[in-house]
C-alpha cells in the first residue's frame, strides 16, 4: 500500500516500493534550470568534468527572472545559459518565444502525469497540478542531474487534503492553497508532499490546479500532487508530450497511506489576503479593513495563466484603475499573450489605465517591472509576501488571487471583487 | 573538527529572501553576495560578524526560494555553520551540497543568546556554549548524508560515483 509520491519514486528508483523516510536515487525526467541558478549549476556541472549532458531532450533552460535582460549583469547570466543550451543542444526557449518556467513548460508538453521533474526553481512543484512529482532544488543538485540523470531524495510522507462541497463565486485556487497555509502555517507540511482531493478540487479548472500546486512550497512541502481526471486529460490532449513520450497515472491505495488528513468545507472559503510578511498571515477580505494599496500585480507563475487574466479582465472592463494605483499585467508565457490578445483582454487592461508587460517573474522577486519605494504597499497575485521581496525591506507586499487583485485596482484599496462587481456578474459565475 | 564563533541570533522563518535579497542575485560569485548578506533584516550584521561566527535561529531557516546563492552568501561571509530548531528543505540540500555545515539542535537555540561563544565538534554534533558553559548533542545526519558531507559536498561525491562507475 504506498501514495502517489511513493510509487512514483519507487517507479524511477528501480525498487518495488519505498517508505517515508527512507532515501532513493530517482531517475528525472526533466532537469531545469532558468537564468538565476542556470549559471550557478553549469559552473558546478563543468567541475564534474563531463562532456555532455545525460539527454539533451531531458534538460531544459528558461530565461525568464530578469527576462529581457535588466542590467549588464543580467544579460551575462542569461547568455550563459544561451551559449550552454546551444552547446549542449539541450531544451531552451528565446525571449519571444518563451514565458516563465512554470507556465511554460506544461503548454510546451514538457510535463506530465508520472514524471519526476526537479528543477532549480523552488516553484517547480507547480506540475504536481498533472501529477508529476515535481520538486525544487538547488543549483548543484540541478547540475549533478544534468550530468548524470538522477538524483537522491528523502521519500517524503504524504498528507491528504480533502475541500468538501463547492466554491462560492471569485473564489478559485489562490484562494484556497492561502486557506491552507494560513491554517497550518509555512512550514505545515515541511518535507512532505501534499495530495489535494474533494469535490471542490474536481472542479477546478487545470489553471486553478496549477496556481495551488505552485504554492505547495509556501506551507514547506516537497511537492504538492492532484489526481488525473478528465480535466488533466483533456489539458495533456491539448498540450501534448513535446518528445512522445507516455505518462502514467497514480492513485494512493488507501487513507491508512496517509501521514494525515485535513479537512475543509470549501463553501466556507471567501477570497482571501495574505498580509505582510509571511503567506501564512491569512485575512478574509472582508476582514482586511482599509488598505490603501499604490501598486497591484497581476501574473507570475502563480496566478500568470489565461483563466486568470479573464478574471481580472472580467472586472477591469469598463472600469478605471483608481487614479493613486499603478496596475500592471503580466501574461506568464507568449501563449498566454497571445491568447490574452485575441480575447481582447489585453484591450481591456489598457483601457482601464493598467500597463501590460512581456512574460517576465520581473517584480515578484523584486527583480524589476514594478519595484516598491518604501512606505508603499502592493497587492499581488505572486507566491511571497516576505520582508523586500518586491523591493524596499520598507515596503509591503499582499498576496491574493486575481479577482481581488483586479477589485483592488478600481477601489485603491484592499477589496473583495463584490465590492466592484454588479449582481449579474456574481450570478453569472 | 572544532568551529568556535560568536552567536548571531534570529527567529523563526528567517527567509532566502532577507539572506540575500534577489535584487543582488544578477551575479553568484559568494564573495559579492556576502556584502548583502541578511541587510533586510539585520543591517549591522556585515560589520559585526567576523570570521567563524555562527548564525543561530529557531524554525524553519531558509525557507522561500531554491536560490544557492543564500548558503553561499553565508558561506562568504566566514559563517563557520547555522544552528536552528528546524530548516527549510531545500535549504538544507543546498547547505549540504555546498559544505555549510547545519546542526538540528532546539536546546541549544534557546539556550543561547547573541554574543555568546560557541564550539561545535562537528563529527560528535557537540555544541558547547562556553559563554554558559552548557553542552547539547545536535541530531545526527542519516548515513546517506554523511557520506556527501565526508566527500566534501555533492559534486565530489558525484565525481567518485563516476568515477567508481568508470572502473
């Protein structure tokens, strides 16, 4: 009897079963690396002096941090990993062509159900969303991967996360991965992996399902997995795999498998704020009181996907951004931009006085594209919330999902999106 | 081996983010990084700290991002190890990957404040405050684990494994 993360592991490790706790070497399906911890893990891959990497097919490199290129010092670590993946042959997408990682690499076909994924980028755990064991690493556990195409992991114990009934209206998977981590803090399910069921999670779109998935690391866990269903299959139907290849679909045997299991009703869920300085300081909105916000943004490897700028759209239009509120979009891939273009999203945010930027994690590592003065205070739908993390360690970040982002935009302060929104807009969701 | 250093003190959660702030990670050479180490939340701490130093902090350090440049920011700054009630993991790979040695000790967390001097006998995990004159044992790491460490981290132990493999 063994949970999805268990067979997984077991499946890549060349071993009948493993248990919690116990260490494997696991065979990776995908390496990543992006133009922060790219440069880092090809200096340490040339000192293990090896000509290639284990499958050029196998390992992939995203300019998309400081994406087109900051600063001098940006654009250095970024040719770098040019002039490696050029080298090597290895997977690579071109500013223009790409967007950020974990947008990026399920539309490209990159990931799927069954895989074990690591990439040097804490966020990885995002393709648990398709039931991969996806999980992030560092620099040097990237480069001994590239190298030699596994790398060692602690099977980590498994907890069930179980959202009885539905959602109300503008409550999507911001809403609820926040939930959970205000509940049982940012390091609740440290070194574990997170499985996510219930009626609720069915329901969700694959977008929602990424957004929770991304967030697994914010409660400390390894990684964060749902099941295949219908929804997953017609994702992967659509984005099919870039190399042919055949995924596989776990299920956990049987609760007993479980280190735990937490319960929810989903129907009590309301849109939700993390306030400064952990995303564990969870608030209902309704509960935020008056916040005057100066910045809102809206993108990211959490909240950058297409369902998510149709949330947003769907209250800006007709509206105006509030005159002390500097609102900026950031479509998470050229896909998504593109898709946001023909739908005429993007009309509508510059017509309600947003700016729209290039596919970049820019501001929500305080990189650039909306760095905070001190005193200032931004509502955003990124993953971090910590002292600096979008600028001055002065400033303050809000984490929240796109409809309270957008809602937040027209008022200038901290507000749920009924605030905005008629009665007709509500009912129609 | 002995490490003897002067206690840094934080709380809990002290983030990747507050070790070093993303805005300075366009370059990861550990000597650069370390001029902005810990400045978000402890702006002294570059002009107090000296070589063998300690950081001491409660739960789950390093936790946020897999950036390595945070160990290494610590590692150029002549921190000799951090003691804490618990870390963040992949916080915890990249310190062992990279030779910063890490102790698991609560007891030794509370009982100490900033300032007091410290000697870890790594091989035993034996922390002794002499300031207090008091001694913990730290948990001990997994086998699998020290063997990364004894190689002298995770690309000398891949270089063997290779090598072993080659023969």
């Amino acid at each position: 009897m063994a949970t999805v993360a268990e067979k997984i592991i077991a499946a890549h490790s060349g071993r009948d079963s493993v248990s919690p706790g116990e260490f494997a070497n696991v065979a990776c399906d995908v390496v990543m690396a992006n133009d922060i911890t790219g440069p880092l893990s090809i200096k340490e891959f040339n000192k293990l002096k090896v000509d290639h990497v284990f499958d050029p097919h196998k390992v992939v490199m995203v300019p998309d941090h400081f994406i087109p290129n900051k600063d001098i010092a940006s654009a250095i670590q970024a040719k770098a990993i040019r002039d490696f993946s050029r080298e090597q042959g290895c997977v690579y997408y071109e500013t223009g062509r790409a967007g950020i990682e974990h947008v990026l690499l399920p539309e490209q076909g990159l990931v799927g159900p069954g895989q074990v994924v690591i990439g040097a980028d804490s966020h990885t755990c995002t393709y648990g969303a398709l039931g991969a064991f996806a999980t992030g690493m560092g620099s040097t556990d990237i480069a001994v991967a590239m190298a030699t195409g596994d790398i060692w992991m602690k099977v980590p114990p498994t907890i069930k996360f179980v959202f009885h009934g539905a959602l109300q209206p503008w409550v999507g998977g911001k809403d609820i991965i926040l939930h959970i981590i205000g509940d049982i803090g940012i390091d609740g399910a440290l070194y574990a992996a997170m499985e996510f069921h219930g009626d609720a999670i069915h329901q969700l779109e694959m977008d929602g399902r990424f957004t929770i998935a991304n967030m697994a690391i914010e409660a400390g866990a390894k990684t964060g997995l749902f099941s295949v269903d219908e929804k997953t299959e017609a994702y992967i139907a659509a984005h099919p795999p870039k190399w042919g290849c055949s995924y596989k679909s776990y299920t956990t045997d049987s609760d007993s498998d479980y280190a735990r299991i937490i319960e929810y009703d989903a129907s009590a869920i309301e849109p939700t704020v993390a306030f400064p300085h952990l995303p564990s300081n969870t608030k209902k909105v309704s509960d935020a009181g008056d916040v005057a916000i100066d910045q809102v943004v809206i993108g990211s490897c959490t909240n950058g996907r297409l369902s998510d700028l149709q949330v947003a759209a769907s209250l800006l239009k007709g509206r105006q951004v509030h005159q002390n509120v500097r609102c900026i979009v950031i479509p998470g891939s050229q896909r998504v931009y593109g898709e946001a273009l023909e739908q005429g999203l993007i009309k509508t945010f510059m017509d309600a006085g947003a700016v729209v930027s290039t596919p970049t994690c820019g501001p929500c590592l305080g990189g650039y594209m909306g760095i905070l003065a001190p005193g200032e205070r931004c509502v955003s739908t990124t993953n971090r919330n910590f002292v600096g993390r979008m600028g001055s360690p002065q400033s303050e970040v809000y984490l929240a999902g796109p409809a309270v982002a957008a809602a937040t935009a027209v008022t200038g302060h901290i507000s749920g999106p009924a605030e905005v929104s008629s009665t007709q807009e509500v009912a129609a969701r | 081996m002995t490490l003897r250093g002067k206690v840094h003190k934080y709380g809990a959660d002290v983030d990747t983010d507050v070790i070093i702030p993303a805005r300075y990670l366009n370059v990861s050479d550990a000597d650069l990084l370390a001029e902005h180490c810990m400045e978000d939340i402890d702006a002294d701490f570059r002009e107090r700290k000296q070589e063998g130093d300690m950081i001491v902090a409660t739960s789950n350090f390093g936790c946020g991002s897999s950036r390595e440049h945070a160990p290494l920011a610590i590692k150029g700054c002549g921190i000799s190890c951090v003691i804490a009630h618990s870390f963040a993991r992949i916080f915890f790979r990249n310190a062992i990957n990279i030779g910063l040695p890490l102790l698991e000790c609560p007891e030794a967390v509370d009982s100490c404040e900033a300032g007091d001097i410290l000697e870890v006998d790594l091989s035993r995990g034996e922390i002794t405050n002499t300031t207090r004159g008091t001694t913990f044992t730290a948990k001990p790491y997994p086998e699998f684990m020290m063997g990364i460490i004894n190689a002298g981290g995770l690309v000398e132990h891949t270089k063997r494994r290779l090598e072993d493999s080659h023969s």
